[in-house]
C-alpha cells in the first residue's frame, strides 16, 4: 500500500514504497491511498527508475545544497514522482499516464484479474 501524504529524508526508504501489490508479469497492482481515497491501480508494462540531480538554494541562509529527486516511469512516462519539498521528500502520482486503469473494488477480485491477464498474455 503506498500513502501518498508520506514524508521523508531518506529518498531510498520512500523508493522502497513504491513496490506494487501483486506484480505477475507485465501487470502490476498497485494499491494507493491519497487522505481518505484509495485508488487501486492497474499498471501494463516495464518500470525503470530514472534520477534527477539539481540544486538547491534555500534563500532564508543562502545554502546551497545538492538535491537527487527520482521518477518511476512506466513505458517511458511519469508515474510516480519523488520531490524535495524544502526539508522532505513528498511522493506524487501521475493519474493521467495513459498505460493505468484506475479501478474502485476488492483487492481479492483484483488478484484474480492480474494472474488471469498475465496467464494470457
């Protein structure tokens, strides 16, 4: 489960997150809860991690600092997006990628859906 409103220091440990629910195949589950909604996700192809090196200037101290942000891209297009919001990471998620279909129903029915798609191909 991925929890949109999660904050961290640590790029690495929100990487890790970002895992889907079942993955059989090229089909992937996720399951992503943004306040009280949760969207359960339908995802066709490969995932690659691509990071973003940049610099930062915080302009109360005039530090500047070296910032790595990261992009799960799905098929060549955003999916999932680790920003630096100043003093955290935050995650954001891409609802209008055209390889995901956003689904509201059991987690259980869904299971069957992704091993079934992936036995035929």
């Amino acid at each position: 489960m991925i929890i949109l409103d999660t904050r961290s220091r640590d790029i690495k440990s929100i990487l890790k997150r970002l895992r889907p629910y079942i993955a059989s195949g090229d089909t992937l589950l996720y399951t992503i809860v943004d306040g009280l909604t949760t969207y359960h996700v339908l995802a066709r192809g490969r995932i690659k991690t691509r990071y973003v090196r940049h610099r930062h200037r915080d302009y109360l101290s005039g530090v500047v600092i070296g910032v790595v942000e990261a992009d799960i891209l799905l098929n060549k297009t955003v999916l999932f997006r680790v920003r630096w919001a100043g003093t955290h990471y935050t995650i954001e998620f891409n609802k209008r990628n055209p390889y995901i279909i956003i689904v509201v129903a059991e987690t259980l029915d869904l299971r069957r859906v992704v091993e079934g798609s992936a036995c035929t191909g």
